[in-house]
C-alpha cells in the first residue's frame, strides 16, 4: 500500500461524517441499482468491525424530494478503513508506504501496449502467464515498490497515473487535459459543521440537496464527540481542498430550505467563530458512474470491438470515480476488482459490470471517432 499521506483515511476518507444509504431517484438507474448492492455489504463490515458509538451509528434518512425515509447509517470513513487495515495488517502480508510519493508506473520489462491481454468474462482462472511486475517510481526513478499486479485507486490522481498509459498518441485532448479513454473530473466538497449542546433540531437525518445531519455522536471522533453537519457542496471542476465562506454560505441556504432552525444556529455559530470546516476532493466520471476493473491500453480498436475482447495493460487495474458514493460502491467495486483479478465468480451481472468497466469510455471514443469520419464528405 503506497499513500501519499502520513497515514490511513487522510484525504476525502477524513470526512466527519458520511451518510451510507441507498441511492434514490425518481427513475430506476444503474447508480441507485448499485448502490443497493453495496448498502448490505457495508453494513455488515461495519458491524463486524466497527463498534456502535465509535465510528458509526445506525439511523434513517427522510429524502425530502422524494416523500419517504430509509434505513442508513451515519459513518465516520476513517473509522471504517483504520478498521480494514488493522484486518490485513493482521496477515503479515500488508506493507505500507506512507509519505510515498508516486509519479509514475511503468511495466519492469518492456509490454508491447498494443498487443495486451483481452479481460473477459468466461476466464476461468488467472492468467497462465504472469503478467511482468509493474514498477511505482518517485520523481527521481527511483522504484518506490513492484508487484505483478497494481490497483490505482486514488481518486482524481488516478488521472495523472493512468493517463499517459491510456492515451493513444493521435488524441489531442492530451495536450490540454485527460484523455478521452480517461474522462474524469474533480468535484470539490466542503461540510460545515459544528459541536452539539442541546437536543437535536430534527429526529434524523434530511436529505434533498445535500444532507443534515442533526446528531452524529462518536467517542473516538478527532473533532466533536457530538456534533451536526450540513454538505457536501458539489463544485465540479474545482481541485483544491480549501474550506471558504462561500461554500459555508451554499450550504447554509440549502439547510434553510429544509429547516430554517438549523440553518439559524449555522449562522449564530458561524458568527461567533464556532463554526467548522472540512474540504477535499471527490472524483467523478463523464458518466457519474465508477471504474472498476483492468486498464486499457491505447491499442488500435478493431471496428467491431467488443468491452471484452479489448486490449488490456497485465496487470494493471484501478478503482476510482466513487464521487460521493464511496461508502456505498467502494467494496462492491474492490470485490469486482479482486474477482477479475483472479479469474473467481463475479459479484455482478455482466451489465452491471461492463457499465463500471475503465475501458468504456475509449470504446465510446473510438465508436465516436468512426462515425465522425464515416460522416465527413471525402475531397
């Protein structure tokens, strides 16, 4: 485990507290279908590993738009991942890098890109092949660690790691950004929040843009032991990590649009300087859908191609995109990772799994390219 951090949970997984709920909307979508399988899954690690009181508490949240209320779970994330590290800690088999600062990856032997292995559903088993070991270097190359397999899951610095293996060399979004196989975009997110002395102002969480949270109590919580929240905003474009007043004033509109006394004790906290901040950065996909699964190579595609039959980088995989859907997707996503790894049963439907696969957007891209040139009048 390379982090660029000085330790776990660190970046948009020190958020104070998380909502884990289903994903609803009007219409059935693959989002919400998703996130339905991923509730149960959580749930149970929570509680397995995470103790009531000290990291999360069970509760339900009334979705204001859509006129009913849901079992969930307010969640401290940190609480969670300390948890999942101490577990592989336990096997003697996890070694951590904290402070590591990775630049690049590249293949320990030369990989011809444009003749990668094809993933596919019917592989029974792993490769009989070991891919070659992949190599992390620093700025300096420096090789920081190597595996025969490499799962980049860092969020929007996926973009930086991914992209120069991803891009073929005629795409010109390049030069000015992330290649169009590599579609993502950060969303920054700021919460406000603040200590709770009195009775709660609502008897469990509101949800409609954004989320409040009225009581959130947690003995091992680095800030407030009892404390409400307002936020995420959802900035999209935006890449830094800065809390600012315009953000506390977004979200303290949308409190007052769903319980003008919250948003009154907001102001009155932000006014004697009691309030509290908290920002970082989500990354999203063109479609708000995650990647999950083994990496494309920048291959000429066949005009016929299908998601499994493309050429894929051994070896490499990654998970990222959760944009505010972590604590729903990310096992779900980790298990479908791990299973195509290993050639073991899939815990999704074919559907559902080529709608997370990374190499989705430079079908599309390529599809695109065709049509465009199958359209222009030939000189």
């Amino acid at each position: 485990l390379l982090d660029q951090h000085a330790g776990p949970a660190e970046g948009a997984s020190a958020l104070p507290v998380g909502m884990l709920s289903e994903h609803v909307t009007a219409q059935d979508t693959m989002l919400s279908e998703l996130s339905r399988m991923g509730l149960p899954w959580h749930w149970e690690q929570l509680q397995a590993l995470v103790p009531v009181g000290a990291g999360w508490q069970p509760t339900q949240v009334a979705n204001l738009q859509h006129g009913h209320a849901l079992p969930a779970a307010l969640v401290r994330p940190a609480a969670l991942v300390q948890a999942w590290l101490a577990q592989a800690q336990a096997t003697g088999l996890l070694r951590t890098h904290w402070r590591a600062r990775v630049d690049r990856l590249q293949p320990a032997e030369p990989v011809d890109a444009s003749g990668g292995r094809a993933i596919g559903p019917t592989s029974a088993g792993p490769s009989a092949e070991s891919p070659a070991p992949w190599q992390v270097l620093d700025s300096d190359g420096n090789v920081l660690a190597q595996a025969p397999h490499v799962v980049v899951a860092s969020a929007y610095g996926s973009t930086a790691l991914l992209g120069p293996l991803m891009a073929s060399r005629d795409d010109p979004s390049i030069q000015s950004g992330p290649p169009r196989a590599l579609p993502l975009r950060p969303v920054k997110g700021q919460m406000s929040y603040g200590q709770l002395s009195g009775e709660p102002l609502a008897p469990h969480p509101l949800r409609s843009h954004g989320v409040y949270v009225p009581c959130y109590e947690d003995l091992q919580h680095p800030g407030p032991k009892r404390l409400w929240a307002m936020g995420s905003t959802y900035t999209r474009g935006v890449n830094d990590d800065q809390v600012n007043t315009p953000d506390h004033d977004r979200n303290a509109t949308s409190l007052g649009a769903m319980l003008p006394q919250a948003q009154a004790l907001m102001q009155q906290q932000q006014a004697q300087g009691q309030l509290k901040g908290w920002a970082q950065v989500r990354c999203a996909s063109q479609d708000r859908l995650p990647l999950a699964g083994a990496v494309p190579s920048p291959a000429p595609l066949h005009p016929n191609a299908q998601l499994h039959t493309l050429a894929r980088w051994p070896g490499l995989w990654t998970l990222t995109a959760l944009g505010s859907r972590g604590l729903t997707l990310s096992g779900l996503g980790a298990e479908l990772v791990v299973a195509r790894m290993l050639g073991e049963p899939w815990p999704l439907t074919r559907q559902q799994a080529d709608a997370l696969d990374p190499a989705r957007f430079a079908l599309k891209a390529s599809r695109t390219a065709r049509a465009q040139k199958a359209s222009t009048p030939q000189g």
